[in-house]
C-alpha cells in the first residue's frame, strides 16, 4: 500500500523580506545577492504591507517619490499580507515575549503565520529560528 503523505504535493517555502532586506537590494548594497533569489522568486513573496510603508518612507527620503513608487511597484509583485486584528495580536506576543519593537514584531509575525522564512540584515532577528539573516556588510 502506497504513503498518501508520501505522495502528497510538498507545500512551497514562502518567504518574507523585511524592510532592511528590501532597502539593501534597492541599494545594491553589500548582501542584495544574498536576498536577490527570495525577493525575485515573486510566486513565494509575501509582503508585509508595513514594509511597503518602511520602504517608500526610506526611498522617498534618500531619492524621490518617483523611486519610491517604484520600488513599491516592484515590491507588490508578491502577495500582500496586511495587518489584522489576528496578525496584531501575535505581534504584540512577540514584541513583548522577545523584546521586539513593534515593525519587527509584526514582520515576525507576519512570517511565523504563512510557515514562511523571514530575510534579514535587521540584528534583532539575529539567531531566531526560521530567519535567515546575513549581517550588514
């Protein structure tokens, strides 16, 4: 007799950048190859819908509006995930539990509830499971 879990369809990795990541790849900066394969792969991108704001904040500060709305554009090719009263509870748990400032803990957050793996250069993530994090160069 055959395993159904055997021949059961492997559920996709999904990931999940945080604002730190994206910024770096905008900059090419020092790791935006390491976070190239994750923010590309757009079919397994879940945004955060604060990174949008984290993002075009920090772009349209550094640049022009123009560059933050494209680097927005680009940003919504993967799959929003805004923040509800579920996603803002478990943040808070996780501020508290960890010490986390609030945008991190909704990014953790955010991650933990897709099973996703969260990208990071943010050292507040340093260490956690299910984070792959590479230190700013």
């Amino acid at each position: 007799m055959k395993n159904p879990a055997k021949n059961a369809a492997k559920k996709p990795v999904m990931n999940v950048v945080d604002s730190s990541a994206w910024l770096e790849y905008f900059a090419d900066g020092a790791n935006a190859g390491y976070f190239a394969a994750p923010i590309e792969d757009t079919e397994h991108l879940l945004v955060p819908c604060l990174c949008i704001y984290e993002v075009f904040k920090r772009v349209r500060q550094q640049r022009d509006e123009s560059d933050a709305l494209q680097a927005v554009a680009l940003m919504q090719q993967g799959t929003l995930i805004e923040l509800d009263a579920t996603l803002a509870l478990e943040a808070a748990r996780l501020s508290t539990t960890r010490r986390l400032p609030m945008a991190d803990s909704i990014i953790l957050a955010t991650a933990k509830s897709h099973q996703a793996i969260l990208w990071t250069q943010d050292a507040d993530f340093q260490d956690m499971p299910g984070v792959n994090y590479r230190a700013k160069r």
